[in-house]
C-alpha cells in the first residue's frame, strides 16, 4: 500500500488544516470537492497556483474510476470501480423511492436513494452464499476510497451534495474488519463543510464480529448497525458463515444489546433466505425467540442465484408465509425486493464478469 499516493479524500478537515497553509483554504478545497465534486486542480478556480502545484505533488484528488457500470430498469446502477493499483471493487445506486410530483408540476416528494458501499477488495468472511468470498481477500480500502464511491456516484449520477442521501456499508467486504478506515470514512462523510452526512444516515452492516460490533460502539459515531444473521441455529449459521464459530449467534445478540442506538430506531437484522435451508416456520419461530428482548426489525431478502451455486431462490409464497409470522408474534419485519436484478446484482458479480472478459 505504501506505494499508493495518497487522495485528498483520505482526511478529516482538521487533518488537512494541518497540512495546508493558510486553514482558510481548506473550507475552499472541501467546497470543491465534495460541494463541486471536482476531478483536477485546475478546476479548483480560486486556490493560488502555487498551492495547487504543491498539492498536486503530494495528493491525487480521486483514488478511484468508474471502469464499468450496469443499469437496471428499476433504476438500480451497478458500479465497478478501478483503485490505483488496478484492483477493482463495486458500488451500487440504488433508487429507494420515486419523486412524486403534482398535477401542477410541483415537486411533493424528492426521490431518494442509497448508496451501497464496499470497504475493501475481497473479504475474509468467507460465506458460502457469497460471490466476494470467491476471489479471497486482497486489502483493505483506505478511509479515501471509502469516500470516493460516494463522491463518484453523487457526481455521476448529478446528485446535488445538499441532497440526502443514506449510505450502507454492505457491498464488498466485512466493513469492521477495516475499522479504523471504516470510522475515518464515516467521520468525513458528516463533515459540515463536505457530503455533511449524518450518522443516522449511515449503516453499518457486519456478518457479526462481535468484539468488533463492542468497538465500533464504544467509538459513538451515532451509525445504525445491520447485523446478516442469515440462521437461526449456529450449525447452519457455520455453514453459510464459517466465522461463526468465533462468533456465535449469541455473542452476536449480547453485542447487539450494548451497542448504542437512537431509542427511536432499530437494530436491523437481515436474513437471506435461501430455498429449503432457513425458509421454514420453524426457523421463523425460533428467529422471534431469538430477538424477544432486542428493539428489531427484520429485512427477508431473497438470495440472489449466481453460476456456480448450490443455493436457489426461495419461493415468494415462503417469504410471505415467514414475514406474516415474524409479524403475528410481534416482530417489525419487511421483505427486500431484490434490485437490480436484471443486471449483475449480487456483490462480486459484475466483478468477477468483468474479469473474465479482461
């Protein structure tokens, strides 16, 4: 890593007030970066040539390209990103909900979106249902690649940075397993003078490291934390997380209940479901169990099929039967309908595709 410049997405403002002289400046070159979203110095119209010169020398603006994108009817873009180098990773844009507008013309309702993020190239994980987990793991992301995928599709996408938008760490890679950087990036995403992205836009989604999930709450960066439980039993939580073994469901749980959360909001649970594995009521009733004293909500997604695997898709009519229970027994639950699903939709998809094709 040590032969990557550096991007000046990598720092806090007060890191940079450090290093760039007068601190004024710097208010300027945070506007042109994450107000204007620029790609070059010379574009950063009112900093002295000369301190661009000796930027210039030291940062690279954005550490990453757009190589490759897909659209999906349903408004999902899927994004392949080259790092410096030449490792790629993905990033998604997903669309939440449609602008609503009057007979008149008048806008009722913005539409909004997420983006979904990845925090390092491959993964340690190794869950059996995932794509990423295929390739191994490379590196971490640094806190500046984390950032630019945001910059990169607010950019690409011309969404304004006064705009909100919710940011989820979920695409490629176990984002507490690169906590430093992770905690760096969510800080310069809630920059006033930057995205100013707050933490209750921001959601940490882990397959459960449970030491982990303590650290990131004791950091209070106001974030909301998804935990992919998958399983209701460890035996099967081991197959399709062999992780789980260091950290079971229950150490999981206990983690969830001291993490500090908005007595307003709640943990979010997801759980894939796969057909003829963990699609039964019987999971479902030991899943309310589970989370009886916990303030949860449940996301059922269906596992999105890929070439190469043995799991399939569950039925609709499953998912229904599931959700209606969790809900009859009290638990808040909703079912994800996939995105993007015409295009490469599971992480590690377009990836791996591209990859072939190089």
């Amino acid at each position: 890593m040590s032969e990557l410049k550096p991007s000046l997405l990598d720092f806090t403002k007060q890191e940079l007030i450090t290093q760039i002289k007068p601190s004024f400046r710097v208010k300027q070159i945070f506007g042109w970066l994450y107000h204007n979203y620029v790609e070059s110095y010379d574009a950063m119209l009112n900093i002295p040539k000369a301190l661009k010169a000796e930027l210039a020398q030291k940062y690279i603006i954005d550490p990453l390209k757009i190589i490759k994108k897909e659209i999906s009817t349903d408004g999902t873009i899927k994004y392949l990103f080259q790092l410096q180098d030449g490792k790629t990773v993905e990033a998604v844009w997903l669309k939440m909900k449609d602008e609503i507008v009057d007979e008149e013309g008048k806008l009722l309702q913005e539409a909004k979106y997420t983006i979904c993020v990845s925090t390092q190239v491959g993964c340690k994980v190794g869950c059996s249902f995932c794509l990423t987990a295929k390739g191994g793991f490379t590196r971490d992301l640094t806190a500046g690649e984390i950032v630019a995928q945001v910059v990169s599709l607010k950019r690409d996408n011309a969404h304004k940075h006064n705009r909100k938008i919710n940011i989820v760490y979920m695409g490629m890679g176990e984002p507490l397993d690169n906590l430093a950087n992770l905690a760096k990036a969510i800080e310069i995403f809630k920059e006033e003078d930057g995205l100013c992205i707050s933490g209750k836009r921001q959601t940490v989604s882990t397959s459960g490291l449970s030491t982990k999930i303590d650290k990131l709450g004791e950091m209070d960066l106001g974030v909301h934390i998804a935990i992919s439980l998958h399983a209701v039993d460890d035996e099967l939580r081991t197959e399709l997380i062999p992780m789980n073994k260091a950290h079971n469901i229950n150490s999981i749980i206990e983690a969830v209940k001291r993490f500090p959360i908005d007595t307003r909001k709640r943990v979010m649970f997801e759980y894939l479901v796969i057909k003829n594995k963990n699609d039964d009521l019987g999971s479902a009733k030991k899943l309310v169990k589970l989370l009886t004293d916990i303030k949860a909500k449940v996301n059922l997604i269906f596992f999105n099929p890929y070439p190469g695997t043995d799991y399939e898709r569950p039925a609709r009519a499953d998912m229904v039967a599931f959700q209606e229970y969790l809900t009859k027994h009290g638990l808040l639950c909703t079912i994800r309908d996939s995105k993007g699903i015409d295009i490469s939709a599971a992480c590690g998809q377009l990836k791996e595709k591209t990859e072939k094709d190089l």
